[in-house]
C-alpha cells in the first residue's frame, strides 16, 4: 500500500476505481493485479501538504505579476471594453445600464478618460449579456475609480486566481504536486489567457467559474468516495453485496458548483451546455462508485439516491443562483423592459407568474434575438473566425493598434523611411496550443481505452467551450471566445505529461523503490517543452502588451498570413 502512495505522489497518472466485476475481484481487464479497492475509491493525496502551496501560492504569484504589470495602459479603451466598463459603472452608480452619450463619435469615452464621468443618459439600455461580469468590473471600479486601472483590477485578479484554481485541481486529480504546478505554470504563460487578463471584457470570468465549477465537483468526487471508502468496514449482507451503499443527499461541494455554474451562466449563458455535460459527467462517476461497492442495481439506485440529488444540488441551484444574479435588474423600476408585463397581459399558465419575472422572461426573449437574429447573422467582422481553427489558433484577433509610428518616437528606432507600431494581439502561446490539441487527442483516446476518469474532465470541458459555437457560425463570432477552452486545454496537456514522465519510483520484488530511466527521459521531455513554451510566451511578449515594435519585428511574430 505504502509503494502505491509513493509512485502516486510522485506524480504517476493512474486509474483509481473499479467499473465492472472483474475489478471487483481486484484485476483489471488485462487480468493485472489492481491495488486495493479502498485506494481505488480514494488514493491517498500528495503527503508534501507546504510544499505544494507554496509551489501554488510561487506560480500564482507569477502568474499576478506578468498580469498586473503596467495594467492602466494603454489609457484608453480597448476593444468592447467600451460597453462593458461603462455599463458596469452605470450598474454601479445607478443599479441598472443606462444609455450613454454617442455624438460625436466616441465622445463618452474622451469624456471619461478626460475625468468627466457624466456621460450617461437617463434612458435604460438594452445589455446583451447577463450582469455578473459587469458587476465583477464594477467592483474593481468601486475600488480603484472610473479608470483604467480600475475597470481591468478585477480581469486580472479572476484571470490570475484561474491559474491558482486550475493548480490545486490538476494536484487533486493526479495526486501530484509536480503536474499540478506544471499546468499552472503553463496556463500562467498563455498568451489569450494573459491577454483576456487585462481587458475588461467578460470572458476570463466565465473561464474562472468554469474552471471553479468543475474544481467544486473534482472535490465532491473525492468527498463522497472517502466515506464510502469508509462503509468498507462494515459487514455486507445480502449475499456478499451491497444493498445500496452510503447515502449522501446533501453534498456541500457539490452545492458549491452549482452555485458557481449559476454565476458562470450569469456571466454568460454559454456556460449551461458545460454545467450539463457535467451534470452527466458527475453522475456517472457516482454509479461507478456505487458498482465498485458491489451495490446491486447500481444504475438504478445510483438515479434515485444521486441523481435526483445531483440535479437539485447543480440545476436547480444554478437556477436559483442565476435568477438572484438579476436582483439588480429586479429591483429597480426604470430598467430595461422592467415594465413590459405592465401593457402586456398574461395568459394561460403565464397568469401565475409575476409581472416582474415575465418582463425578466421577455428582456430574454430580446437578448436571445439579439444573438441569434438577421441582424447579426448578415454582420462581418473583419476578426471573425470559425470555431474549427480556433484549437490551432487559424485566426487571432487584434484588440488594438497604433500603425505607422514615425522614426524618433519613444521605443521606434529604426532608419528614417522605415515606421514602428503597436498592437494587442488576442494570440494563445502557439507552442502551447499546438501540443494542446494533440494531448486532447490522446486524453480523449486514454479516457475511452483506459477508462482512467481523468482525462474524461478536460475533454468534457474543452468540447463544451467549444463544440457549441458551430451551430452560430453563421454570424461573427471571435478567437477570444476560446478563454474558457485554454484551462481544459492545459489540464489535458498536464494529464499527457504526467503519462510521459512516468513513475518516479519503480517497485522491485525486494519491496523497495528506485528511479526509473524512463523518469530521467520523460523529465527531461517534458521540462524542454515547458522550457519551450516560456519562451514562446515571452517572444511573442510585445504584440500581447503594446509595445513599440518596428515592422520588421511585428512581421516576424504574425507567422501565418491569417494572424494577420
């Protein structure tokens, strides 16, 4: 027992539970000889419990430097963060978005940016999103004022608690300090996510409470397996079988997701198709505990004494959390379409719900048509891309340029008749997108083949950040949309380099341990990529933060014709 510990926390990826009666018996499909079904349900976790927050709390750390630096510029607006800012601080100073001043041209934007924070009309403005992101911009606004600085404190912080989240859950799932820092350290030196991290946009909070979501249910998983790992000391009856095994109705981090998928949708309603799959995802482990155990009826009983739970504790809590997200909406008289059940009367059914709530219903209504109408449809962008390039970065998106900066210009030193520029590039880490797409592959084929439940997490949630955008490719729709793909992404490529360093220790008949050749090899595979990588992040540094750059060296990092 004492050597599966340690070849765990060295960082081995291994399977740990039993799905069908074979494994009961304690062999796997390949008749190989299993560890203990209690160590299945529940391997013991990393023993190295300092260690491994501060390896956390070190990444993190680096991962809020590179992100905070010189965060206020440029001092202007950037990109959409022209609604979003705006709207967050009308949320702020009146409770509801209010329309704000737009002749001339761009003038409320001047005016904000020259002090002036009177700009908005008494007029409700139609948002075409939900309003947790905003409120999660206002409070940086609330902190720090009505500036730069302000409207992008809270991207950066929720982008930077990402990589803490996306750490302590990678750890958790492969019971390895190691692979855990590395996915951290990875995603730390994304470019999309670094650059989602310092705009005011609402993409890396839907990434944060993904990621927070499935972290709740990684816990949960482990919390409900330790205490049946716990019923294995009592007796069975009935035939050497269990009869149901342990009842657990009220499972707290499973709550918790729920809640954090009610935000996730608050903050945009993309999040539902992953707080679904999961749903699923997190049932089927339940019955597969139950199976282990021995339980007869395990699918059934499973549905009963887990799922209906599941669905309370994810759904409806979702729900509930969702609707409390449009208190703010509720609350106040003159915002948009509040008075819409007023001159429209109920029918049928609708008649018992209140007035209120159908107006909510009916802001929906337009918001969705808004989405998914002729309008949009019939848009171009001269940045939009198709979701299937999106894995292998076919088309980025620029945020912002300054073209044809003259020679003498602060950081433009180049020949007279050549020029510089600036720009803010929405561009992932191409290295580390590229072994990403491949590491999904192999999690998907490892997920199926092995039936190891890990590589099932990221593959579930990359395909549910993504997949879903194909059915509204017929408008425009962005690179930057992929924010909330890159944690799962990397999750999968930390879980594919687990595999490729191997078992830190091999056990030999004597009972001991010794270091593997393949550990040396694998080590230094995987630290050459990582290496890789950094570099790739720091060489495309410039075009991610708006530095001065002659042509040249801009042409040298656009390395397809598409990214330009």
């Amino acid at each position: 027992m004492a050597g599966v510990a340690a070849v765990i926390e060295d960082g081995t990826v291994r399977r740990s539970e039993a799905e069908d009666d074979r494994e009961m018996l304690g062999r796997d499909v390949l008749g190989r000889r299993l560890p203990p079904l209690r160590d299945r349900l529940y391997p013991a976790m990393p023993r190295d419990f300092d260690g491994g927050w501060i390896a956390t709390l070190a990444i993190t750390l680096v991962a809020g430097i590179l992100r905070f630096w010189h965060l206020s510029t440029p001092v202007k607006f950037v990109f959409d963060e022209t609604y979003y800012a705006k709207d967050a601080f009308s949320l702020l100073k009146f409770g509801y978005a209010r329309q704000f001043i737009d002749q001339p041209e761009g003038a409320a934007d001047k005016a904000i940016l020259a002090g002036n924070l009177d700009v908005f009309k008494d007029t409700p403005s139609l948002t075409v999103h939900p309003e947790v992101g905003k409120w999660m911009i206002a409070a940086g606004e609330q902190l720090f004022g009505m500036n730069t600085f302000g409207w992008r404190f809270m991207p950066a912080l929720f982008g930077t608690l990402t990589v803490l989240l996306l750490i302590r859950t990678v750890r958790r799932m492969t019971r390895s300090t190691l692979i855990g820092a590395i996915a951290g350290l990875l995603l730390a030196v994304d470019g999309l996510s670094f650059v989602m991290s310092r705009v005011a946009l609402l993409d890396i909070f839907l990434a944060f409470w993904l990621v927070a979501a499935t972290s709740c249910l990684v816990c949960d998983r482990d919390w409900t397996r330790r205490r049946h790992a716990e019923t294995l000391d009592k007796p069975v009856e009935d035939g050497g079988r269990r009869t149901i095994g342990r009842w657990l109705l009220v499972r707290p981090w499973r709550i918790a997701a729920g809640v954090c998928f009610g935000l996730a949708c608050g903050t945009k309603w993309s999040a539902i198709w992953t707080l679904a799959a999961f749903g699923i995802l997190a049932f089927a482990w339940d019955f597969g505990a139950r199976r282990a155990l021995g339980v007869r009826f395990a699918f059934v009983k499973s549905a009963l004494v887990d799922g209906i739970p599941a669905f309370v504790s994810l759904v409806l809590v979702a729900a509930v959390t969702y609707v409390a997200t449009w208190t703010g909406w509720l609350l106040h008289d003159n915002s948009y379409d509040h008075n819409w059940a007023a001159s429209n009367p109920a029918h049928g059914v609708m008649k018992v719900v209140p007035d209120d709530f159908r107006s909510l219903l009916e802001y929906h209504k337009e918001v969705y048509a808004f989405h998914t109408g002729d309008y949009i449809k019939h848009a171009t962008h001269p940045y939009q891309s198709n979701p299937a390039g999106w894995p292998i970065i076919a088309r980025p998106i620029g945020f912002d340029a300054v073209n044809d900066i003259k020679p003498g210009t602060p950081g433009c030193d180049v020949p007279a008749g050549q020029t510089c520029l600036q720009v803010i590039s929405a561009l992932g880490t191409p290295l580390l997108w590229w072994g990403g797409a491949l590491a999904l592959i192999a999690a998907l084929v490892l997920w199926i083949s092995t039936r190891d439940w890990r590589f099932g997490v990221p593959v579930i949630g990359f395909v549910t950040c993504w997949a879903p955008w194909f059915a509204y490719d017929q408008r425009p729709i962005f690179f930057f949309y992929a924010v909330t793909m890159i944690p799962f992404t990397v999750m999968a490529l930390a879980l594919v380099l687990g595999k490729i360093l191997g078992p830190a220790r091999a056990v030999v008949s004597s009972g001991l341990s010794t270091a593997t050749p393949r550990r040396l090899i694998g080590s230094a595979a995987v630290g050459a990529f990582v290496v890789l990588v950094v570099l790739n992040f720091a060489y495309i540094w410039p075009i991610l933060t708006d530095k001065v750059l002659p042509h040249q060296d801009w042409l040298s990092r656009m390395w397809f014709k598409s990214w330009i």
